[in-house]
C-alpha cells in the first residue's frame, strides 16, 4: 500500500452520493425503500455512522485498492466529481 500523500477528495457535504445510492449496483444494498442510504440523516445532510461507514462509501479507500494503478488521484477526483454534480436531487429533498 502506497503511503503518498494526497489532498482529501473535496466533499461538500451535499449528500446526493447518498440520496442515490439505487444508482449502483455496488452501493444498492444500502437502500432503504426510497434510494436514499439507510445511513443518512436526511435533515443534516450527514452519515450517522460516518467513522464505520462501509468501504463503498470511503472514497480514498477505493480509490486505493481499485483505481490507483489506472488514474492518477486528481483525475479519479475530477472523474468523481463529474458524477457527483450529474446526480439527481434525490425525491422529497430541497436545496
């Protein structure tokens, strides 16, 4: 495992990733009827188990053990943050 240091990927806290998580296949087990993560407080915005939050959800963590070899870390942030901006307003949410 590489122990490069990189800048955090710039979150800013939205919680679309999570209000859409029946968008994956790998994060469609986190679903609670609606599309919306189990695990999301859907008022604050936040992860109420952020610090044991599953692997899926660890966005250097898999960027380490599944994208490293294929982007470097600015491109894989600039992919994600692609996707995150493409993400639809999850249903019942307001801005």
């Amino acid at each position: 495992m590489s122990s490069v240091k990189r800048a955090p990927f710039p979150c800013n806290g939205c919680g679309k990733c999570c209000g859409n998580v029946h968008l994956s296949e790998l994060t469609k087990a986190l679903d609670r009827g609606d599309g919306t993560c189990r695990y999301l407080d859907t008022h604050s915005k936040q992860c109420q188990i952020y610090e044991q939050r599953p692997e899926i959800c660890r966005v250097e963590l898999q960027y380490q053990q599944n994208y490293s070899e294929q982007y470097e870390w600015q491109e894989f942030v600039d992919m994600n943050l692609v996707i995150c901006r493409s993400l639809p307003e999850p249903q019942g949410w307001s801005s």
